[in-house]
C-alpha cells in the first residue's frame, strides 16, 4: 500500500494519528504527529488510513441522472522529474535553502527550510531546530541524489528568537552508511538577509546556506580498516599498557566473552516480567541498553546489535536518540538484516 503525501494515518499497536510528510522507500514514510510535534519514520505495515471506508460498508457512489452522461474528471498532470544540470554543472553539496513566502503587503511571513542534495549519492539525514537550546522540531530521513525535501519551516519573528540548526548526515554506500558528518548552523539575521540567491535545483531565490561541500563528502566514501577482535587482541597483550588498575589480560578475557548483540524484551532481562509494571518496562530496558553500550565502548567492541523489535518503535526511537548524543557511535543503522529483519540497530563505533 502506498501512502500518498498528505493522507491522515492512524499507527495501528498504539492508536497514535499523523500526517504523512515524506515517502522514504516502498516500506517506509515520515510521519508528523501533531500532538508530540514531531516527524518519525514508520514502516507502512504499522500504519492504517484514517479516512478509508469501515468494514461492510461500500464507499458511496454518486447519482447519475438518466439522459444524462457522467463527467469523467480530466486526468492528473503528467508529473515530470526535475530536470538535473549537473551533468555539465559542478556539484555544490547538501544545502540547506530557507525559501520565503510573503504577507499580501510584500513583507516575509515565514519561511520553508528546504534541504537539497545535488550529488550523486543518497544520503540520510536527521535535522533539529532549536531556540536558545531549546529543542522545537526534529525530523529524519533518507535524501536521494539530486533531490531536495522541506524539513520545516521558520517564521519571520523567530529570527531574533536565536535559533540553530543541528544536522548530521550518512551518506548511504553499498556498505553501509558513512561516517557522520555534523553541522551547527545559527542564524543570525544580519548574515541572513545577505546571502539570498537562486537555489540548485529548486531554481528559486532564497537564503541558501552550504552544510558539506563536495570534498567534505568524498571524505566519508573510504570507511577507515575495522579492527577485527582476534587482531585487538593480539595488540593489547603485546603493547605495554598503561598502569590504571586494570589487568590486562582480565581485559582480553572480557573482550573475547563480550556478546557482539544484546536482545532487549523484557523477558531477556529480568527473571520475572510480569513483576514489571507496563509503565517501567522501557526504563528497565533503557538501563540494561545503557550499561551495554558503556561496556562496549569501553572494550573497544568495533560493532554492536542492538535487538529492539518493531512494537510501537518507542525503544527503537529512545535507543537511536541516544546514540546521536553518543560522540563514540560512529554511525547506526536500523535496516532489513536476514537474521533480525527490521527488529535490530547495528552500532558502529569510531
């Protein structure tokens, strides 16, 4: 089933309603839920249209008068694919373009933040605005080459509110994801108003503001050499260690024990779940994950998995929050895996 921008949805295990915003691939979309003022990406299997017919019911057909034939409505304009310049034209990078609408009297009333992708790659990307470090907006997503999505908007009299933007991108390889690449844009409005020219592939006028250039993306197409455990191992029995009161050798033991996935339902976690009330689950699941990826770091584990399962998503959204915070995640990834299927986020760290 595919969902149409726009269309009102309702997510099937927790009742939540939203708007759909954003197709990301043939299984996911965007989702903004105006009571938590938030965009999440959803799984199309999770959702239900809110407006479809009730079961049993047949969808009202109109009246056709005798004598009379019924008007077929002209069809839909042939959408055309942007035309791309940049066969000839050389590629700027991702952008972030804030694209004016106006008051009937000429003067600006808001603008929508657009952000645009003029390379050849796709990317994913999640971006938050904030007003003096105060959290307003988050969406996330996947950019394709050549393509430009709205991420928000920003109203005129928020420009002496100070607000920032914090973006990261991956961009997506044949691997993988790349590393993460960070951006802090504030706005300041007497830099703002100076830099308004015609957009890449939007062909619009607009505040236009460069996040990475093109040598800053080449620059995470060549992931750094993993170190495998047997290797890690080897190197820190032969290479002195400093002396912190830790053995080392208890070390490599820990490391060689460690378990390179933790599965997080209830059941795995305590002897007992039926002793844990419905409102401490995700706590206690939140602490057994918090306490596992500490040790992980700590160990110098290259690569976790983290088993969530699918359910409402509320742990895959906690979990994904906090490793965005987690200046020792290089990058994650929640995508179809053949042994945990779209249930697991495998963890990359630097």
């Amino acid at each position: 089933m595919i969902f149409a921008i726009g269309t009102r949805v309702r997510f099937r295990h927790s009742g939540d309603i939203g708007r759909v915003t954003e197709q990301l691939d043939e299984h996911m979309v965007n989702v903004y839920l105006p009571e938590d003022d938030m965009t999440i990406p959803a799984f199309i299997e999770d959702l239900e249209r809110i407006d479809q017919p009730s079961p049993g019911k047949s969808p009202t057909k109109a009246k056709v008068v005798p004598g009379k034939q019924e008007k077929k409505p002209p069809p839909p304009p042939e959408r055309k694919p942007p035309e791309i310049q940049y066969n000839i034209l050389k590629s700027k990078g991702i952008q972030l373009a804030f694209d004016p609408s106006f008051n009937s009297d000429g003067s600006p009333r808001e603008y929508d933040m657009v952000l645009i992708n003029d390379t050849r790659t796709d990317w994913l990307y999640t971006i938050r605005l904030s007003f003096r470090d105060q959290i307003k907006s988050s969406q996330n997503g996947k950019l394709p080459a050549y393509s430009f999505h709205s991420v928000g908007s920003l109203l005129f009299d928020q420009l002496n509110d100070g607000p920032a933007i914090d973006i990261d991108c991956w961009r997506i390889t044949t691997q993988g994801t790349s590393s993460k690449q960070h951006k802090t844009l504030k706005i300041k409005p007497k830099s703002f108003f100076s830099k308004q020219i015609t957009a890449p592939l939007i062909n619009r006028r607009v505040h236009l503001y460069l996040l990475f250039s093109p040598t800053e993306a080449e620059e995470t197409m060549t992931a750094p050499k993993e170190e495998d455990i047997k290797s890690y191992t080897r190197r820190r029995v032969s290479t002195p260690q400093e002396d912190d009161g830790v053995n080392p050798f208890h070390e490599v033991v820990a490391l060689a024990e460690f378990e390179p996935e933790i599965d997080l339902h209830i059941e795995k976690l305590v002897p007992d779940p039926k002793k844990i009330k419905p409102n401490q689950i995700l706590r206690v699941q939140l602490e057994h994950f918090d306490r596992y990826l500490e040790e992980a770091i700590r160990l110098g584990v290259p690569r976790v998995f983290i088993i969530h399962g699918l359910g409402e998503g509320k742990l895959r959204d906690a979990i994904a929050t906090r490793l965005m915070r987690n200046p020792d995640v290089q990058t994650f990834k929640n995508e179809f895996h053949a042994k945990y299927g779209y249930g697991a986020t495998e963890v990359v760290f630097e």
